[in-house]
C-alpha cells in the first residue's frame, strides 16, 4: 500500500467545524479536533454526548443509518472524506473499526483474519497465511489459536475474540484504528491483554478508542477529548486533561460528579 500522506507530519486526520444530524436532531456541533499520528487518543464524556457518533464519520459508517447529514471537513490524506465522491470502501480499509461487542463472522479463524484481504481481491495462499500469521502475533493471539485456525471464530472466549477482531482491523494494515469500547464486555484480564495490545500497535497505527473507563484512558492514552452533549468540550494531553483541566465541566466529569 502507497505510504500515508497525512495533513502534517504529527497528525492523520484533521477534524474541522463537524456538524452532524439524525433526521433534524443535531448529534454534533461545530467539533474542531485533530487526531495525532502514532498516538492514542482517548474520546471520553457521559452516555450520548457523541462519541461513536464522531467515531461513525471518521470512516463515514453513518452512512449506513438513513436520513444522516455531515457537515464541515474532515481531512484525510488531503482529502475531505465527507465529500460525496469519497471512496468509502477503500476509505474503511485504511481507517478500520473495532466495536464494543466483538462480531466475529461465523466462519474460522483463519477466515476472519483475512476476511477484508479477500474482500479487496486477494486470494493467494502465501499471502493470506503470511498476513493470518503476523495479524494474529501482532495481537499476541497466534500462540493461542495456532492448531485450530481452521475452526470457528465463534468457539474462542470473549477476550480471544476481540483480540480476533483487532487481527481481523490489522490485517489489511490500515492507518488509522477506531475502537468503539473495545474492552467494555471484557474480564480486568483481556483488558490488560487488549491495553497492551494497542500500546504495541500505535508504533504502526494511529488509534482512536472510546472509553467510559478513565483509568483505562490515563493508562494507555497520550491525548484525551472530553465530549459534552454533542460538543468537544476540551482537548489535551491525557495528564493535563486528568491533573489539571482547563475546562469546569471536564474536572467534573472526570471526578465522577456526572456522567
Ligand atoms: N442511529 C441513530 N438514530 C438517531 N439518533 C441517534 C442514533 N445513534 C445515536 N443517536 C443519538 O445521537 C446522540 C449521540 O449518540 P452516540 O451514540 O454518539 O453517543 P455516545 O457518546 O457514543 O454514547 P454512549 O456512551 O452511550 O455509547 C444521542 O442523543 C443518540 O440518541
Ligand atoms: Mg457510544
């Protein structure tokens, strides 16, 4: 795949006055962020102030929800994504998504793996193999599943399978992650195991990862943004966000006052 062109050589997708509505509901209002290369940032505020909303039009996946309007740009490879013209396939391909509820496909492992590959045309053997192999150990999962790639995904515990789902984003090598509460069904063990994870992949990625859990967020985070009901309150480093906010509402969430 070409090397990335990105906005400027620290951030990968520049966000600028994003309006977004659900028939006439407005979700989003006027967001203006940036999201850094290589890093992780961390979308935190209270249930329905538009997080995944924000998330959903970083790979235009509201498209898929009828009667939706974006708009404002959002910039990707010089690109504004929003634009009608936009390739969405290929824009999926190199900012790929991980849900809060794994959704493994009942097929076997192996097929989940290289699930996008076949879908962008490949089908050789070699290449498949080799991308199942390196997916699977970049999430630490290949020792694990390595003697049953051939049976269901569907048969792997709820950590294993969003460790899949993670192989399943990376194995088309994508630039940018977005993860939608990756660890909010997961036991303190396959958190640990998927935090670790993330950490490992932002040296080839750049992560987005929505979280209710602030722990989570100050552990593996470099910049966090608190959203507020529909608006980008605050932006920053995680330590600043978490020690020091500039903002009222940011030191109130993260206190636990709210949300
Ligand atoms: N498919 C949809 N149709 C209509 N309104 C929607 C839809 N999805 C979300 N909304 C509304 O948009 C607003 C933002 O929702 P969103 O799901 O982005 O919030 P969130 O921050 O991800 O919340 P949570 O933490 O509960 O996941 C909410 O008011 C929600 O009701
Ligand atoms: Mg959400």
């Amino acid at each position: 795949m070409a090397p990335v062109q990105t906005t400027n050589k620290t951030s990968i997708i520049k966000i600028t006055d994003l309006d977004f509505f659900y028939g006439d509901t407005q979700a989003l209002f006027k967001i203006n962020l940036t999201i850094a290369k290589n890093r992780i940032t961390s979308f935190i505020g209270p249930s329905g102030c538009g997080k995944s909303t924000l998330l959903r039009c970083m790979n235009r996946m509201y498209d898929v929800i009828r009667n939706t309007k974006a708009s404002g740009s959002i910039l990707f490879d010089n690109n504004n994504i929003l634009q009608t013209s936009t390739d969405v396939t290929g824009l999926r391909r190199r900012i790929g998504m991980v849900f809060q509820k794994s959704n493994p496909f009942a097929k076997t492992i192996y097929e989940n793996v290289v699930y996008g590959l076949r879908i962008a045309g490949e089908n050789k053997k070699s290449v498949l193999d080799q991308a199942v192999e390196e997916s699977l150990k970049g999430t630490s999962l290949f020792d694990e599943v390595k003697d049953r790639l051939n049976e269901s995904a569907l048969g792997l515990s709820g950590g294993q399978m969003q460790r899949l789902c993670i192989a399943r984003a990376i194995a088309i090598k994508p630039d940018v992650i977005l993860m939608d509460e990756p660890c909010s069904a997961l036991d303190p063990k396959s958190t640990a195991k998927v935090e670790e994870l993330m950490l490992n992949l932002k040296k080839d990625y750049s992560i987005v990862i929505v979280t209710h859990n602030m722990q989570q967020s100050s552990r593996i985070s470099e910049y966090t943004a608190f959203f507020l009901e529909g608006r980008l309150m605050e932006k920053d480093t995680t330590q600043k966000i978490f020690t020091n906010p500039s903002k009222k509402e940011t030191e109130d969430y993260i206190t636990g006052k709210f949300g």
